[in-house]
C-alpha cells in the first residue's frame, strides 16, 4: 500500500484493488508456469491422467489464500511497517514445513495429522498427487483446508475494510 500512497490519497477507489492487482499478475505468471510445466511434460512423455480436472480447484484454493493472507498483513503492514519484516521471517519457517522439496511420505506418521493442518501443505501435497503421480488428492485433506482458507479470506477480507478507511491518514 505505502507504494501507493500518493494515489490512495488523493481519490477513493475500492482499495482492495491494490493487493488484488498484484495477486493477479503473480497468477498470469503462475499460469505461464503451469503451461511450460505441461510443455515438458509431454516432451518426457509424462502420462496425464483424469485426474487433472482438480487442478482448478487446487488453483483455486491456493489463490484464495493467497488474497486473504494479503488482505490481512496488507492492513496490518499499512500500520505497522516492521509487519514485513517479521512476516518474512514466518514465511522462511512456513517453506520448509510445506512440502516442496520433499514428499509429505517423510513426515513421520505421528505428526501427520497435524502436519496436514498447514494449508499450503495440502495444496503442495495436491498439486504432487495430481501432477506428478497421476492420483486426486485426498478429498478429507482439501475439505479441512478449504476450511481453513475460507476462515482466512473472511478473516482478511473484515480486518482489511475495517481497517481501510484509514489508509490514507497513515499512507
């Protein structure tokens, strides 16, 4: 917000544009990902399976806790500038409890549950199953994290309006 404080001054426009338009350019990007990553895939002859029509639901889910998680530390960073900081900090930790560069069959069994309470956990684990081994995801697992994603977005959306009209005495 702050790179825009001149605008956000100056006149009223819905302010939700300004994360959300950010948001969508990481998605175009994204998007272009996914099809060089289709690209070569079919270069190594990988198989692709049915099971591909989640992968909009998995996109899906994703996005939408991409947009509350920037709702919610957008407004709090508009306030408090050391929110940036720290946040990197909680998403540096965050990356490595995600399985990216490790398959969730690592995770010992004792701490799975608790492990597939990250939501991001089961959007990786998802995108895995579907892309790499040809299987849908778990259905329970995408459920809770469907839960947990909407709470954020509702949870984003509030604290961002309820904070909103305050942007430009602080920007």
């Amino acid at each position: 917000m702050s790179e825009h404080a001149n605008l956000i001054k100056k006149i009223y426009f819905p302010r939700e544009i300004i994360p959300l338009g950010v948001i969508l350019a990481r998605l175009v990007n994204f998007l272009i990902s996914l099809g060089l990553l289709f690209i070569f895939m079919l270069a190594f002859r990988v198989k692709f399976t049915p099971y591909l029509i989640f992968l909009p639901l998995i996109i899906a889910l994703e996005l939408l806790l991409i947009i509350g998680l920037s709702l919610f530390f957008t407004s709090l960073n508009t306030f408090y500038h050391d929110v940036g900081f720290i946040l990197e900090f909680i998403l540096f930790g965050w990356f490595y409890i995600t399985p990216v560069f490790y398959p969730v069959s690592m995770v010992p069994e004792r701490f799975l549950k608790f492990y597939m309470l990250n939501p991001m956990a089961v959007i990786v684990h998802s995108y895995r199953r579907v892309l790499l081994y040809g299987q849908p995801p778990e259905a329970w697992h995408l459920f809770l994290a469907f839960i947990e994603v909407l709470a954020a977005l509702l949870i984003g959306w509030a604290v961002f309006r309820r904070l909103e009209y305050r942007f430009a005495e602080v920007l």
